[in-house]
C-alpha cells in the first residue's frame, strides 16, 4: 500500500477528519492568486511537516523548527500543527542588555565538541555529540511583518514589542545551526558530512493572527533555510516556497569544521540582510549567509501561502529582557542553546522499511521505525502498523502506555523512526548516489511525533560530556560581545521541555519540571576553567553544556535547579530563572 504520509496519518489518527491547530476557528480561506511566487508541490511552508496541502522536502524538519505556544480563552497552551503537538527541548542561556545595538549585532567565540576515539555503542557506553544533540544553536528576533501577529516591524528598533499585546511586530526566529558529523544525511537525519560539523540558518515565521484566532494550516509555520557557504550562495533555493533537496546538500563551497575547532561567530545586520558569519579560526576558513532577496530568501502570504522575495533583518536594537518573538516558547531574544531528544542508540532496527509504504522516502530504502535493544526499556520499541492505525506499545512520560491508535493530541511517542541500521548503506538524493554508515544503529523519535515523550533517549542518559574519554567533549563558549565589546552584563537560564511533558498542567504549572519525569539525566549550563585545547576563547571561564567535568567545572548553579520555576504569567511550558548578574563575567579560576 503505496500512499502520501500526511494523508495516510490523518486518516488513521482521525478517521479521516483534518483537524485544525488547536484555538483555530476555521482555517484561512487559500484561493489561487497570481501574485508572488507559487509554491512548489513539495516545500518548507511547513517546517514541522504537517501542513494540509504540501509535502515537506526534509520530513525530519522538524526537530529543528522554533517551539510555538498559542494563547486560549482559557489561558496559554501547547500549540498543534493541524492537531499534532509540535513542542521542543531547548535548554538554553538568554542574554540581556541594554547597550545600543546589543540586539541586532553579536559575536561569539566557541569550540566545537570532539568526539570518542572509539566508535558509539547501543548501549550508550561511548556516546557521539550527534547523539546527544541534533543541531546546537544560536538565536535572534527576526521582523517579519507577515508573521504572528501580522504587523508592520520595524528593523533594528525597540519600538516593537513581544510580549503579547495587539500591537505587536511581526516576528520571526532565527537559529544559527551547528550539526555535527557521522550521522546522515541530513535529507533524513542530523549530519550533512562524515566527518565534518556545518551550520546553517533557519528563520522560522508563524502564519497565525493575533490571539491565534485563525493559522493557515497549507502553511502554519515557513523555514528560510541555507547553510553557511564560504562563496555566500545558498546550495538551493532557501525560501519555503521553492527549496529543493539540492538546498538540504552540502556542496564544495559549504563551511565545514572539524571537532575541536576554534570558531568565532558574528550575527548583524547589514543594509542587505541579516549576516551570519563563522570564521574558523583554526583552519583559517570563512562561512557566511545573508538572509537577503539577491539570495532568494522569501517572506509568506498568510493567505495565499505564495513567496515574496524578501530581505530579513534583526527586530530590535537592544537585547532588553522583554525584546521577545511573541509566539516562540522559549522567551529568548539572544540566545545560546542545545535542542535535544531526537536520538535513541539501537542494537539493531526493525518493523520494516517506511520506503514500502510512503514514496516520499524512497530514497533511502533503510528506513525503519522500531529501535531494538541498546537503551530501549524492555528491548523493542514503538513502532505502528500504518496501515491499520495500530501502534505497538505507545508510551509517554516515564514510560507509561498510550491508546493504541495515534492521537497527535497526546505527548504520546507511537514511532521511534526515523530508524537508520548500522554500516555501510546507500541512497539517492538529487538523482545522485550516496554511501553513508552509520556507526551505531539509531532511531530519531521524530516521524509520527516530534521527540523522546517518554525520555528513555540518549539525551536523557548522563551520557554528556562530563570529562570521560568515553563522551564527547563539551561545547565551550566565550560571549556574546556586543558590536563594541562589550559583554552582555545579565542572563536567563531556561528551557521548554516542560511543554512537552505528558504530566505538565500548562495552565497551573504542576508536573511541569526540568528534570523531566522519567529522565534519568537532564544536562544543564556550567562555567569552567579554560583548558589548553580551548586557549584561543581567550582565557578566563568558558559556558559549558552538558554535566559536570571534575577539575574543570568552577560553577554548575545547581544543575537542573539552575532552569528555576514554570512561568506562570506567561506560559507554565517554559520553565525560566530570574534575570541574573552574567556569571562569566565574575568568574574565578582559583
């Protein structure tokens, strides 16, 4: 039984009915129109995958989307894309600051992690970052005019708003993404390169109105994507409406870093668009991307879903705590993160090849969805029959079952696809022959859901870098400093997981908890002592990501404590401290 994947999974999750996002009163009306640029049939009009009309050119977008919330009569809430849950796990660090420019013009300075010398093992043993981290990230409020909630922005300015009021800006978000080798391609998973980290830059939109009283659901939520190239040009068109699968390609001319690199990172904006610039200061080589009309980015028609060629620029002039995207989870404006929970080391996969049932995966017939042994509880997975509607052994938060028939309301995992086996495997892509192997067996948990629900994974293991040759080591960071170098003088520790916690009452805030229940770990930020490999960040204490790395560690906040309380005012799915003095910049190494 050959059929669409969309199609197929609303029919079994729904008898057939298309459900609307949830707070939707009806969907945006969509006629045929001449003006803009018509939307190819398959597209990223829809980064999570789900939209009504289109099929998604990379169907595991969307463990790479922005984390919405959607605002009800009854209070803040999760947000579903045509009926499927969406949220994210994004541990991360904002920064604050006043200073003239601090939210249009930043610089970091970072190491990438290095990976075991040993290969991975199912059973988690020896542990490699892709595993633990699909894509950490950098971010930054985008204008958007045709974006939630639909008004007129103001580049460069703080007199937009993001905090929920009806005269907010039209805002987008902007990640920086860093993707780290072994575990590809990135058409269906997490690396664009064997051997090699890139990064690329997602601008997410929302076509929602104020209050979320209507979503077009063809196109709830359009990605602008291209990775950094070191020519400039985009490997593919980058707008939603027309990116192909040569735009998911790496090509001669993409940025690529090895583990242990020293990078410095500039975010700014310039009279043509946004820039994004990675200088690798250990092999000397330069990638950039400007978010600009010249290099095909598009903003989307909410009505329409039709592209208008378009050049994006930064939405506000300061990084003050209240400069937010005022339909984004996380209430980042400059933001440092790791999204986790989108792996499951394997001893093998099983449940059959997803390319017999949905053409769209064709191209890489080793697709399975059910995790065998390795970290699994109880040695097999979950895993559906699509053509019945059955899932075998749905589980959510802490292990607990689900109904056997997927309902995408429920922060339920049904599948642990995208399942890839170990070795040597090949593929089509572009019309074009690929080899990839695969060190480990893995699955992605991001086919019928977005994530680890029930936080079994290897991001929920204490499998981060915690000083063992066995893990990777850490991700550092030094900054961010501001176009006159200033550092940023207050931060936030905070993160969305709670959203997707099966026992979190998002209204009240009980069961909404970093460690999530059923974790066994749950990383956290440190600052430690700089280290002779990372010398070049400039001395003094690094950010940390992961666990605590004795004899390197001068600071944890606690560990998990360090994420602080639901936010109730807002949304009891992001769990945030309070503003606090920036700790690097009284850091102490004796």
């Amino acid at each position: 039984m050959r059929v669409s994947f969309r199609r197929l999974l609303r029919l079994f999750a729904y008898g057939g009915a298309l459900l609307l996002p949830v707070a939707a009163a009806a969907p945006v009306n969509v006629p045929v129109v001449s003006a803009g640029v018509v939307p190819n049939a398959v597209n990223m009009l829809d980064c999570n995958g789900w939209s009504s009309k289109y099929e998604p050119t990379k169907e595991t977008m969307r463990m790479l989307c922005v984390d919405p919330y959607f605002k009800t009569a009854a209070g803040a809430t999760r947000a579903y894309d045509n009926g499927w849950y969406i949220g994210h796990d994004e541990p991360s660090v904002k920064f604050v600051s006043a200073a003239h420019g601090s939210g249009n013009h930043m610089t970091y300075v970072m190491q990438l992690a290095v990976d075991p010398k040993s290969k991975p093992t199912p059973s988690g043993s020896v542990t490699d970052y892709a595993e633990l981290s699909p894509a950490p990230w950098f971010g930054l409020p985008i204008c958007d005019p045709n974006s939630y909630p639909m008004n007129a922005c103001q580049p460069d300015s703080d007199t937009n708003t993001g905090m929920g009021a009806a005269s907010d800006a039209g805002s987008a978000f902007m990640e920086l993404q860093f993707y780290a080798p072994g575990f590809g391609p990135f058409q269906d998973a997490i690396s664009c390169d064997a051997h090699y980290y890139c990064a690329a830059m997602n601008i997410d939109s929302l076509e929602c109105n104020l209050n979320f009283v209507t979503c077009n659901p063809n196109c709830f939520e359009p990605v602008n994507f291209s990775y950094l190239q070191t020519d400039g040009v985009p490997t593919g068109p980058p707008s939603p409406q027309l990116i192909n699968q040569a735009s998911f390609l790496a090509n001669k001319h993409t940025l690529r870093m090895r583990g242990g690199d020293v990078l410095r990172v500039t975010l700014q904006d310039t009279s043509q668009g946004f820039k994004t610039t990675v200088v690798d200061v250990t092999s000397g080589q330069t990638g950039y991307m400007v978010a600009s009309a010249r290099n095909g980015f598009m903003n989307t028609d909410p009505t329409s879903c039709n592209g208008t060629p378009y050049n994006f620029h930064p939405e506000y002039n300061t990084a003050s705590q209240q400069n937010q995207v005022p339909w984004a989870a996380l209430e980042g404006g400059v933001l440092m993160e790791q999204e986790i929970g989108h792996f499951e080391t394997c001893k093998s996969v099983g449940g059959g090849s997803l390319a017999q049932t949905f053409p769209s995966l064709s191209f890489d017939p080793a697709i399975a969805q059910t995790c065998n042994g390795g970290i699994e509880p109880g040695s097999t997975g979950e895993g559906c029959d699509f053509t019945t509607g059955i899932c075998a052994s749905a589980t959510t938060q802490g292990g607990g079952p689900c109904a056997n028939s997927a309902n995408p309301s429920l922060s339920c995992e049904f599948s642990d696809a995208f399942c890839i086996p170990s070795g040597s495997r090949t593929l089509t892509l572009n019309g074009q022959a690929q080899t990839w192997s695969w060190p480990v067996a893995g699955c992605e948990t991001n086919f019928t859901q977005n994530g680890d629900l029930d936080f079994d994974g290897n991001s929920y293991i204490a499998d981060w870098p915690n000083g063992s040759s066995k893990h990777p080591t850490t991700f550092r960071y030094a900054g961010p400093f501001d176009a006159h170098g200033n550092p940023y003088p207050s931060v936030q520790f905070e993160t969305d997981v709670a959203g997707s916690e099966n026992n979190c009452d998002v209204f009240t805030g009980a069961g909404c908890t970093a460690l999530p229940g059923g974790a066994a770990f749950y990383p956290y930020w440190t600052l430690g002592r700089s280290t002779s490999g990372s010398s070049a960040l400039g001395g003094g204490c690094t950010w940390n990501f992961g666990n605590t790395i004795p004899g390197t560690t001068i600071n944890a906040f606690g560990g998990d404590a360090e994420y602080g309380t639901p936010n109730l005012a807002r949304y009891a799915g992001t769990v945030i401290s309070p503003v606090m003095a920036n700790p690097q910049l009284r850091c102490s190494e004796s």
